[in-house]
C-alpha cells in the first residue's frame, strides 16, 4: 500500500492540499499471466473562481492483464481498464464545469533486452 502527501499551487488561485492513497493485489494464475486489481483514493481541497473552498476528491479502480513473454524477446503486455468516480467539484474547465472522462482504456508494451 503506498501513502503520499503532497502540496500543490492551483494556477495562482491559491493552495491546493491533497492526500493520495492506493493499494493493489496482483495475482499469477499461469507463469505468464497476471491479473491485478488497484485501487486510489485522491482527497483534494481547492479554490474555485469564487474564491470558496471547494472538495474536488475522487476515487478510482483499475483492472489489469499483464501478460509476459519469455521467449526471444522478453516482453510484457498490459492491458487496463480505469474507471473514474468523480465528486461533484471536479472538472476540466470551472467555467464550462466540463467533467473528465469516467473510463479510460489503456494498452502497454514493454520489452528489453
């Protein structure tokens, strides 16, 4: 499980407190397959035009297969799925209150050698 905070500036509106925390499993069914799941949780005050204080916090879950290749070239592919549950403060644009997008899908190669 890891644990982070940290402080950041909101584009000269004014502080910007947050605390992060996460924990995820992974599980190895066959030697070259993987599943995990990951969980975080994102604590976030901040100011809005208006000046208020505003929770902008969200949360998200994200399943993975990673699958490993041990042949001539070692490799890992990953494939996610994050889904987003967003609070009601949290958007892309404060004057248009656009919100981010809820899911994003994600596909991953790594190889080395």
């Amino acid at each position: 499980m890891a644990m982070s905070s940290y402080d950041l500036m909101a584009g000269g509106e004014g502080d910007t407190s947050s605390i992060k925390g996460g924990a995820d499993i992974t599980v190895h069914p066959l030697p070259w397959l993987g599943i995990m799941l990951r969980y975080d949780s994102v604590k976030t005050e901040g100011v809005d035009l208006g000046g208020q204080v505003v929770d902008q916090s969200f949360s998200v879950i994200t399943p993975r297969i990673i699958a490993s290749s041990h042949l001539t070239v070692p490799g890992t592919i990953y494939l996610q799925w994050s889904h987003y549950m967003y609070g009601d403060n949290v958007w892309l644009d404060e004057a248009t209150q656009m919100k981010p997008d809820e899911d994003v899908l994600k596909l991953m190669c790594e190889i080395w050698w």
